[in-house]
C-alpha cells in the first residue's frame, strides 16, 4: 500500500509545509516548462523581443485591444450563454448552437438589407433604427429554430445514452451550416425580379462571406471628447458592449427573479423533483433553448454589424470559442460564461495583436485543453460529481 | 396476423439500391446485382428456409436492378448534360449475366452461412468476398467504369474508420479530432520522402514510421485526457484535431530564440543581446504552410511501379493493409486488451474492481486507434503525391465517425459496409445524382422557364453537391433517433454510452 501513503504524504504537503527539497523541486519543474513554453512558443508568436519593441512602439494598442477585445467578448459571452443555459438544464453539449449563431447573423443581414440603401460609395447603408430593430427578428428566429430542434432532435433521445445526443446534435450542426450555404444560392433571385432586389446583399457565390449593410459609421466617438486621441472607440463599439449588457443584465433578472427562471433553475437542479411539484419540465427545457437561441441570434447580429461579415463555416469556429468560453466559466453557471465570453474575448484580441492571428485558434484551443485538465469544473463551476 | 413477406427493412434496402441503380446505370448493374445479392444472402436466415428465401427475393431483387437500369440506359442517357453512353453498349447477355449473378450470389452467401460447420463456412464467405475484391479492378478498368479512384479513396477513410472503432467502438471513448493522426501519417510520408527536406526513404519503411508517429501523438493525447469522460472528452480531442492542422499550417517560417537573453533583451529593448537558436539566417521552412508539400515518393515493389492514374497496384496495396488491419483488430478484439476496452466501456468502475488497469486500456485504446489512422495517412499521402493542411479539416473527423456509427460501433464487419457507402456515395453517387437531377431539371422545369437568371437560380439551389453535409447530416440525427446502434450492430449493444 505504499501507494496510499505517498498520496496522504502528497495530500499533507499540499495543505501544510511543503519540504525545502520538494519545494525546490517544484521550482524547478515550474522553470523548465516555462522554458520550453518559451522555446516551443516562438514559431506560434511568443517571440518576446518584437512583444517588447511592440509594446513600447505603441502603447495605446494595449487600450485599443482592451476594447476591441471586450465588444468581441460580449459577443462570444452572448453564444456562451446559450451553451451553459442549455448544458445546466439537460447536460447536453448543444453543438449546433454556434450554427444558430451564424443564422442569427443571416437573419439580421437580410433584414437590414430591406431597410438599406445604395450609399454615396456603392455600398448599403441601413438606417441605425433598423439596426436596432433587426435585433427582434433576428432573436425571434434563433429562438424558435433552437426550441424546434430541440423538439425533434433532442427530446427523442432525453433517456438515451448522453453521447447519442451529443452525436445528434454535431449532426444538426452539418444541416445547420448546410442551410447557411445554400441560403447563399437565393442571391440569384435578385437578379429574378425587383421584388427580389434586398437579396442581392448574398451575393452570387453561395459559399462567399456576405457583407453586411453600413449601419453605424466609421467615427471615433473618443476624439469629440479628446481631440487626437489615438485610440479609436466607435459607435459599433459603445453599441455592442451596451446591448451584451444590457442582455445579460436581463437574462440574470429572468432567472433570478421571475417565477419561470425560477421554474427554470428548478428544472436545472432536479428535473423528477421539479415534475412533482407541477412544473411543465418538457416547456421549461424548451423555454431554455428558447432563449439561449434567442441570445444567439442577438450575438448573430451584433457580430454582423461589428465585423462586417457573416460566412455559414462561422457556427463552428465561433461557435467552439463560445464553448470554450462556456467551460472556461464553468460550464452550466450562467455569470461563469459570462465571465468566460469576457476573457476570451480578451485573449484573442491580445493574442491577435502581440501573438499572431493565424496563431489565435490554437492558443484558445490550448487554453481550453488547459483548463479542462487542470480545473474540469471551470473558474466559476462547482464540483458536481460524474460530469467532468 | 398474417406473415409479412419482406421485412420493412428489406424493402427499404430493395428500394434504395433500385434507386442507386437508377442514377449510376451502365454497367454497375454487374456491381449493384452481386452487391444486393450480398446482402439479401446475409439477411437470410441460416438454414435450408433461408437458402430457398434467399433465392427468391435475390431474384426479385436482381430483377428490379436490372429493369431499374434498363430504364436508366434507355431513357435518362437520353436527357440533356448526360454523360456519354458506356463503352460496348450493354448487350442483353449482360444484362441476363447480372441478373444470374444477383441471384447466384445470394444463394450461395445464404448456403454458406447455413453451413452446418461454421468454421468452413466462414471460410467459404471470406474466399467469396476475396474472389470479388480481386476481380473487381480488373472488371473496373475494362469496361471502364471510372470507380477506381472513388473505391481507393473510401478505402482509405474505411482504414480510419477501423482505428476510430477501437477508441469509439472498443473502448467507448468518443474522438472528435481523429483526424489529427491522419495528418500526423500523411506530414510523416511528406517530411521523409519528398523534396521539401531531400529525403527519399522507402514507402515501406515510411508507412511503419508514420505508424509510430501518429501512435506516439495518440499517446501524448492520451496521456493528459486520461481522467475526463463523455462530452469533455469528445471537446479536448476536438481541440487537438484543431490545433494539428494550424500547426502544419503556419510552421513555414521558424525562428526560435535563447528564452532567457531573449527575455533580458525585451525588458531592456536592446534586440543584438538575443542568442539565436534555430533559424537564424534564414527562417526553417518545416510545412512549406498552406501550399503544403508535393511531389511525394511512390512506393514499388517487385519492379511494379506505382504511378497516378494506373489504380490496379494502389487498389491492391490498400485492400491488402484493410485485410491485415481487419486480422489485426479482430486478433486485439478478443485478445485480453480487447475484453478489457469493452469491459471500460461498459462501466469503468465495474472493470477496475475486476482489475482492470483503466490507465493502461484508455492508452493502448488511443495509441492502436492512432496508429492504424497513420497507416492510412501515409498511403493517402503517397497516393495523392500532395499533403496540404486543407486536406485535414473537423469534417474528415465527423465523416470518420459517421462511418462508425452508420455501420455499427464496435462491428468490423458494420463499419467496413458504413465506410464504403459513405465514401463512395459522396465521391460516385452525388456527383452522377447530381448530372442526372441537372439532367431532369433541365428536360422538365428549365425548358419552361425564360428568363436565365431564374434558371441559375434553380441550378445554384438544386446543386445536389452542395448537399453533402445536410446528407451526413441527416444520416446522424437520424441515426440516433432511430437505430443508435448501427446497421450491423455488434454482439455486445450499447458501444457508446
């Protein structure tokens, strides 16, 4: 049984006083693997000498990247939402989620481009109250396609093995971003008939990214305030960040204090005990699909107006940043994705300024790799027994 | 209650495979007839009824697929953008030789699974399907049907498939980033016979190297994922078959530095205190990046060279690393590591009790898986001649396990037939169903449609091909709706739980 006792030793020295030797021992093991870190990171942008020259060159890129990675966290904690809500009321991965996103961004690229008009440059430009206004179909949408798949595809299998869920759920994925693809294929209407003529925002070729209509102008709100100042907040800026606030702060009222949310998290906590007590468990999942693909579709169209673009491959690589938000957080508590969106959000925007952006991807991966193996329940997540 | 005469699934088989006749034509008719012969044989039930049964819906069967072709050499040849008409138009023996072969086929496969002495019988079967995959390339190339390329291919992902069904199948644990040591194989074979390092290492040395590569990287996954289960699981190997092909992309410019002057020298921005390590006059180019890395080496052996474009010496290189690969896996499956995946999988605290060393079992499962997945990327990488970090992409990942789903995880047998279908029915099926469906547009709907733009609307949304994905799509959710278990299920249920 020596076994046992070096782990009882082991477990003794983390609480109490570690030993000189052990204590010099874990240094060094810290000190070699930042070493290799050091040296394996180069190729993918950890060269520290161009960071330092960075840096030093252009101090206010630290700000700028604050911002730019904050609007991008709101986004990705907007999606990562949809995946905690989803995972803490059935502890299913919600693979398609990311591909709910993307449609929200079609949705609200279609939508704006009936309001738009040509502009003095040859591009659309949308009025702002349609930007604001295409917020309600775009979650209307999202929030009904997420609540019909989990109707057909998930309810069906609640008893089965969790795998054959997840199983079904990457394979609503593929129908998901096959539809982005060919949604693509309607651009050629436009050419059909003028009715038809808000469609040529998608283009000829399907697969193409579609651009969206201008809608909030290019201004740097900082210099009305500072003139000259060097660091660029715009409108698209001070409009995501609010509007993810703004969503989050009443999600978090929902849940916390509403009669349903509370309904919600009943569900969440015990679905047989929350049946018994008269809860409507098949509405309340429902509810909660609902709404995390609501906030998706929100997410799909502030990501639309913040950069520009919506391409149907986006569900994925948005959608597995969203998810690593979500687990970084501690998957299934809700201020936890928050928190998750926010840092990776910072992450990758740093990470594309002083790493490199070709590089971004993989160093997100890895974190999250990272987290799962050293802290499976995430920052915020409490233990909770057989899920990790 | 009166006795059905076909099962629903039988019908649904007859039906799909009329269907599939319906679009391929030409001569497939000898394929798709031994094919359903196949399988209406392996449906029979073993005894002299079934052999009796088998003969009589073989027929009808064969019968369906032959008139189904007929219809299809007669009347959709006939369509606008058709392909040309077969070599040596079919002559009625043909037909009459295809229908003989259906139901000959199908008998025999239903004797020989009545065989009152098993052993023999097996035998019998495997010496059928042996004679059939030796005949087919031949038949292939003389009536030139153009399948060669698309069998190699499915192949190939069928190789992959195997090692997936050890992690998924075996030992119950879900890969999402399988694909990951499919690049590992194919960059090995890239690296050491090509131009880019002017290295030139025999094939037949390169494809144990790959081997090993892909199962060292299996255990370097394996190692730290040890501890997590399901879906955590499934999203760790997500992230490392993610993070394979970035990697294989951007190595194109490596420099690397002494860390520690190199950190002096950006605390002090003073850039001449850097020692440089690696690279320093001129950045090492490892993947050559996205353009990846072509011409790569070709195998030979006995004087055969092995050239593009001449598929006989590459179908028979694969079919022979498929049929070692299938001894080797079914040899594991009942060897003591095999019980023991099925034992982990089926409930890990339960096999540890009994004294099964979970550490051990989940390693071996990740680094056999791997290595068969090697294999196939060193062969890919040879046959294609080109490595590019596009070729690996999150999709291979899903339609390799699709393959193992579709055909039954943890059935040999099931996930050969899945990844045959799947393959071929993405590389030979959609692309003719799409000429054909083209075809019919254009000879129904277009011809009364005026204006041009509304007809390349129509050909841009009915572009079969770009349905792919909704297709695998759809075989997964309902998959699992419907037949979790696969089409041929293995002995043991419930493979992933």
């Amino acid at each position: 049984m020596t076994t046992v006792t070096q782990k009882a030793e082991a477990l003794s020295s983390k609480s109490s006083s570690i030993p000189s030797t052990r204590k010099l021992q874990r240094a060094l093991f810290v000190v070699a693997v930042t070493y290799l870190v050091l040296i394996i990171g180069q190729p993918a942008g950890l060269d520290l000498v161009r960071i330092g020259q960075d840096v030093r060159a252009h101090p206010s890129a630290i700000v700028q990247q604050l911002i730019i990675g904050l609007a991008n966290g709101g986004i990705i904690a907007m999606t990562a939402l949809g995946y905690t809500l989803v995972y803490g009321i059935i502890e299913l991965v919600n693979f398609a989620h990311g591909d709910v996103f993307m449609l929200g961004g079609f949705v609200s690229i279609l939508t704006l481009s009936i309001f738009s008009r040509t502009g003095v440059n040859g591009g659309l430009t949308a009025p702002l109250w349609a930007a604001i206004f295409g917020f309600l179909p775009a979650m209307l949408f999202c929030g009904l396609l997420n609540a019909g798949i989990e109707r057909m595809a998930y309810r069906p299998l609640r008893t089965a093995p969790k795998l054959v869920a997840l199983i079904s759920a990457i394979g609503m994925s593929f129908i998901l971003q096959n539809l982005g693809l060919q949604i693509g294929a309607f651009g050629k209407l436009a050419e059909v008939s003028p009715v038809f003529k808000w469609l040529a925002v998608l283009g000829g070729n399907n697969a193409a990214p579609k651009s969206f209509p201008a809608v909030l102008g290019n201004n740097n709100l900082l210099e009305y305030i500072i003139p000259g100042a060097t660091v660029r907040i715009t409108f698209a800026d001070v409009l995501v960040i609010v509007t993810a606030i703004v969503l989050m702060a009443l999600l978090n009222w929902f849940v916390m204090s509403t009669r349903l949310g509370k309904a919600m998290r009943a569900t969440a906590q015990n679905r047989d005990a929350a049946a018994i007590v008269g809860i409507n468990v098949n509405q309340m999942i429902g509810l909660t699909f609902f709404i995390g693909g609501a906030l998706a579709g929100a997410a799909g169209m502030m990501f639309g107006l913040y950069n520009g673009t919506v391409v149907f491959t986006l569900g994925f690589t948005a959608g597995l940043r969203s998810f690593t938000a979500a687990v970084l957080g501690g998957i299934g508590n809700i201020r936890g994705a928050a928190l998750g969106g926010v840092l990776i959000g910072l992450l990758a925007a740093f990470s594309d300024q002083y790493l490199a952006v070709r590089w971004t991807n993989a160093w997100v991966f890895l974190i999250l790799v990272l987290v799962l193996l050293f802290r499976p329940t995430g920052l915020l997540g409490q233990e909770t027994g057989d899920k990790a | 209650m009166k006795q059905k005469i076909l099962a629903n699934a039988e019908i649904a088989a007859i039906v799909l495979i009329g269907f599939i006749a319906l679009i391929t034509g030409g001569w497939s008719v000898l394929i798709l007839t031994v094919v359903a012969g196949a399988l209406v044989g392996a449906a029979a039930p073993p005894n002299r009824a079934g052999v009796l049964r088998a003969l009589i819906v073989g027929a009808l069967t064969a019968l369906i697929i032959v008139a189904v072709t007929f219809l299809h050499n007669a009347y959709i040849t006939q369509l606008p953008k058709q392909d040309a008409i077969p070599v040596g138009a079919l002559q009625p023996t043909t037909y009459g030789l295809a229908l003989l072969l259906g139901i000959v086929v199908a008998v025999l496969v239903a004797a020989l699974r009545a065989h009152p002495n098993k052993q023999r019988g097996r035998t019998g079967l495997l010496i059928l399907v042996l004679f059939f995959a030796v005949i087919f390339p031949f038949f292939e190339q003389s009536v030139q049907l153009f399948w060669a390329n698309a069998v190699i291919v499915s192949m190939i992902f069928t190789l992959q498939a195997l090692g997936l069904n050890i992690v998924a199948g075996y030992a119950g644990l879900l890969d999402l980033g399988y694909v990951a040591f499919f690049a590992i194989g194919g960059y090995t074979i890239a690296f050491l016979n090509s131009p880019q390092f002017n290295l030139n290492v025999s094939f037949w040395l390169i494809i144990w190297i790959a081997a090993a590569a892909a199962a060292l990287f299996g255990f370097i996954l394996g190692a730290p994922v040890i501890p997590l289960r399901g879906d955590y699981l499934a999203i760790v190997t997500l992230g490392f078959g993610e993070i394979v092909p970035i990697v294989f992309k951007n190595l194109e410019a490596v420099k690397i530095h002494e860390p520690v002057t190199a950190i002096f020298a950006a605390l002090f921005n003073k850039p001449e205190w850097v020692r440089c390590l690696v690279g320093c006059t001129e950045p090492v180019n490892i993947t050559n990046g996205t353009q990846g890395i072509t011409p790569i080496g070709r195998p030979e052996l006995f004087g055969v060279k092995f050239m593009t474009g001449q598929y006989i010496p590459w179908y028979f290189l694969i079919l022979a690393m498929l049929l070692l690969s299938v001894f080797f896996i079914s040899r594991l499956r009942s060897s003591r590591i095999g019980r023991a995946w099925v034992a982990m999988r089926e409930d890990e605290l339960a096999a540890t009790s009994m004294g099964v060393n979970i550490v051990r079992t989940k390693l071996t499962a990740f680094i056999l898986g791997a290595m068969f997945s090697g294999f196939a990327g060193a062969f890919y990488g040879s046959y294609v001649s080109f490595i590019s970090p596009d070729a690996f992409d999150f999709s291979i990942s899903v339609i390799v396990l699709c393959m193992v789903i579709l055909g039954g995880t943890g059935s040999i047998t099931g996930v050969i037939l899945g990844g045959l279908i799947i393959k071929m029915s993405d590389l030979l099926f959609l692309d003719k169903f799409q000429t054909v469906l083209g075809g019919v547009l254009q000879a129904t709907i277009f011809q009364s449609v005026k204006s041009q733009a509304m007809t390349n609307f129509l050909e841009s949304l009915f572009n079969a091909s770009q349905y792919k994905l909704l297709l695998f799509g759809l075989i997964l959710v309902l998959m699992m709706r419907f037949r979790p278990q696969g089409l041929v299920p293995s002995a043991s249920e419930d493979a992933i739980t």
